[in-house]
C-alpha cells in the first residue's frame, strides 16, 4: 500500500472536502422490533405496469481474468503455506475476506495483515449509503442526488495498485460492495419530497426512482465500459437487514419501511441490481442473527419472493456471522442448509466473536482457547457442508485485530457489544500478532487440546 506521503495527502483532501464517514459497524438497528399493524397493499396493476416498463437485464461481456478460474485449483508459493486465503481456497474453495476502514490505510502493519492474508475486502463504511450521498443533498439537473465516490474510490486504488504487483490470482484482493439498501446509515433525507426532512415522505413510485438512480450510477461507476475499477468487485450487498428478529416479519424501524410498508421495496433492490449489474458480480441479500430459527425461515420467505420475480435476481446469502461464545455449529448448519436450498451460495460476511459473558480481559489465554474451539466448531461445519454440496464461497471477518473492532465501543447495532466489557473477537490481538484462533483456520494441528471444563 502506499506510504505515508501519499496517504497524508488524500487524507488533507479527504479533510478539505469536508466528508465525514459513518462510524458505525455493519449490524442492524438496535433492540427487538415491533411490528406495525398498518399493512399496504400495492395494487397488482401498479406493479405489472411498472414491472413491464423495467428493461430487462443487459448481457454482459467477459467476466475479467481476475474472477476466472476455481480457488482449489490456483497455483500458491511455498510463503502462501500459512495464509487464511491458501487454507480457503484448499478446504472449501473460497476466499478469505476481511473488513478494512479508509484509516487502515495509514497504518503499515495492520496493512500487512490485510496484504499477507487475505484475497477479499469489504469497505468498513466507505460504500455505504450515507458515504456516497453525504449529509446534505446535492441534486443533479435530472433531480436526482448526485453521488460522491471519492472516499472509496480512494480505497480502490490502493487495492488496484497492490494487485497490479501481484501475479498469483489466490493472492489479487477483490472487493464485496457492502450496501445497496439498506435502512441504516442511509441520509433521512433521501426518503422526503425535495429531499427536505421537514416535509412528507415521498410516495411508493417516486421512492423507486430515487432506488434505480441510486443503483444505476453504482454500478455504471465501478462497472461501466470506461471504469478503472471494472471487474474488481464480485458480490454486492443488495439489500441488509430488512428482517426482524422476533418473528421473521420485516422490520419497521425504516424509512424505506414507512415509504412502503411492505417488502416490495426488496424485491425492486433486486430487479434493478439485476438490470445494471454484470452478471459476473454477484448479488446478495445480508443480515445477522442468521441461525436464529424464526429470523432464518423469514429470510427464506424474503429470499422465495424475490425468486418469484423474473426481472429480479439473488445469487446468495449473506449470513453476517456476528456471533457469540454460545455459537452453535447444529444451528449454523441447519441455517445454511434452508438458504443454500434457495440460493446459489453462501458467504459468512462479516465474522466475529463477542467474549465469554465472564471475560475481564485479564486470563486470556484460556478465552483464546476457547475462542479458538468456537471458530474451530465453525469451520468444521463450513467444510462439512462444503462436503454436503452446500457451496460456501467466503469467510469475511469484521476486522483485522482486536484492537480495532468495533465490538470495543458500545453499539446499538445488531451482533454489537454493549461496551461494558474488553473483547478479543478475531483472528490477531491487538498488537497484531495471530491468536490461537487463527489456527483454527490455518493449521488446526498446533491447537492445544482442550481441557475439560
């Protein structure tokens, strides 16, 4: 990555500019929803008129070289040995993903740790919503929001500049676009007549324009004929967490929810990701407490009713992967199982540990065993379905080291911590150095056994 002139300089742009980045993490918003009894139902002939008037999905030219080709059958060197992106691709055939903030970039040995290990980067914030749209409108003459991609365009760069030093495919990073829509960090603004929060929520049709411009000019940046960054994202994020946790039903703390009332705002995500997305990037539906039953067969349902439209199109399951000491390897099997009997695949997306409800963070070393046989439980089942034909094609993780995950600050997010107590959630502490956990990926050969409790 690039060193620390360069980096000072975007950041005294970045500064002048005066773009603030949302600090949140990825998960859904806080506490148990209600459901509101108030239910509308849009008119079938309002739909078949507008469904009609969408154009159908664009052929695409030639998936770029950089997403050929099957990642147990990539040539490594001997260095790759002991990498999460060689032991992926080997054992399941996928990649080895990681979550990188725009501040990474300046510090050298976190770097290194995304460089060394990983061939898969989701943007913290950076292509979220409220990055691309900033706090306050900026309307082009169609009347639409023009959209600002400086930030992680920036990021991109970098991430083009490493693979252009690179020859191994195993080793080139690709990026998942991490979201589309979603009812979280996204401007209130872009919800309201004249883009002004004091005034009524825009109507259903006027809520999907705004949706289709808002995707269009995504994907015609990074995917456009004359783009720098064609071919470098495989997967977005569609839609995340439009599901709620207690039954299964769709959340109502949302604008997107008080514009609609229903899911079709869903189904349309879909549709026109499908109508501007190459049909090499794949699309993603997202969300967390992914083993929960109840959740688990409402996303199912959401997932069934995108499939049921032919203009729409759904690839896999992000299955978020924020999870605690009392994760369970049955559950996350059988979860696996209803999404993959409905999608082509599926991508832990954004894995982490909370601690043990006991943690004080002074006896490490027994919870870094016991992290470790958690994340050892995981994978076991990753590569036991992966034997099933249940095809798992990434394991992201919510950061590099446990000195920067956002597990550390309280959060109201879902598959946050409450800020309370210390947290050591992934693979490399906070010094950077590899935990007993990321054996368990790499070798699980030099884990102490587990002692009886």
């Amino acid at each position: 990555m690039g060193k620390g002139g360069r980096i000072k300089d975007w950041l005294i742009k970045l500064a002048l500019a005066g773009m603030v980045l949302g600090a949140a993490g990825c998960g859904a918003g806080s506490g148990v929803q209600k459901d509101s009894a108030e239910t509308v139902t849009t008119a079938e002939a309002e739909r078949t008129e507008q469904m009609q008037e969408t154009e159908q999905p664009q052929e695409e030219g030639q998936k770029p070289q950089e997403l050929d080709g099957n990642p147990q059958e990539w040539e490594w060197d001997a260095e790759d040995g002991q990498t999460l992106r060689y032991a992926f691709a080997k054992e399941f055939g996928g990649r080895a993903g990681v979550c990188v903030p725009m501040a990474a970039l300046s510090d050298e040995a976190r770097m290194e740790i995304v460089k060394g290990q990983f061939n898969s980067v989701t943007m913290e914030n950076e292509m979220k919503p409220d990055t691309l749209l900033g706090n306050k409108p900026k309307i082009g003459e169609d009347g639409f929001p023009v959209l600002g991609f400086t930030v992680p365009d920036m990021m991109l760069k970098e991430i083009r500049a490493y693979n252009d030093t690179v020859g191994k495919d195993g080793r080139k990073i690709m990026v998942r676009g991490h979201v589309l829509v979603w009812h979280s960090q996204t401007p209130e603004w872009f919800f309201h007549e004249d883009y002004n929060v004091d005034k009524p929520y825009v109507d259903k049709q006027t809520m999907l324009a705004r949706m289709e411009n808002y995707i269009r000019q995504v994907m015609e940046h990074y995917e456009g004929e004359d783009s720098e960054y064609k071919g470098m994202i495989y997967a977005w994020d569609v839609v995340n967490e439009a599901v709620n946790d207690t039954d299964g039903g769709m959340r109502t703390d949302s604008s997107w929810f008080r514009v609609f009332y229903n899911f079709d705002y869903v189904e349309w995500a879909f549709v026109y990701a499908n109508q501007y997305a190459p049909t090499y990037v794949k699309l993603f539906y997202n969300d967390y407490n992914d083993t929960n039953a109840k959740k688990a067969d409402g996303i199912c349902r959401l997932i069934e009713k995108i499939k049921a439209n032919p203009d729409a199109r759904i690839d896999g399951m992000g299955m978020q992967g924020h999870y605690d000491m009392n994760f369970s390897a049955a559950e996350f099997e059988e979860s696996a199982r209803k999404y993959a009997a409905l999608v082509d695949e599926i991508q832990i997306t954004e894995l982490d540990l909370k601690a043990s409800a006991g943690f004080d963070g002074t006896d490490t070393e027994e919870e870094y065993r016991k992290q470790a046989d958690v994340y050892k439980s995981l994978y076991d089942a990753v590569k036991s379905l992966k034997q099933e034909g249940v095809s798992i094609t990434a394991i992201v993780f919510w950061g590099t080291d446990d000195r920067h995950s956002w597990l550390q600050s309280a959060n109201a997010a879902g598959g946050s911590a409450d800020g309370t107590r210390v947290q050591c959630p992934l693979l490399f502490d906070k010094d950077y150095q590899v935990k007993p956990a990321f054996w368990a990926f790499v070798d699980d050969s030099k884990l102490e056994p587990a002692t009886a409790e």
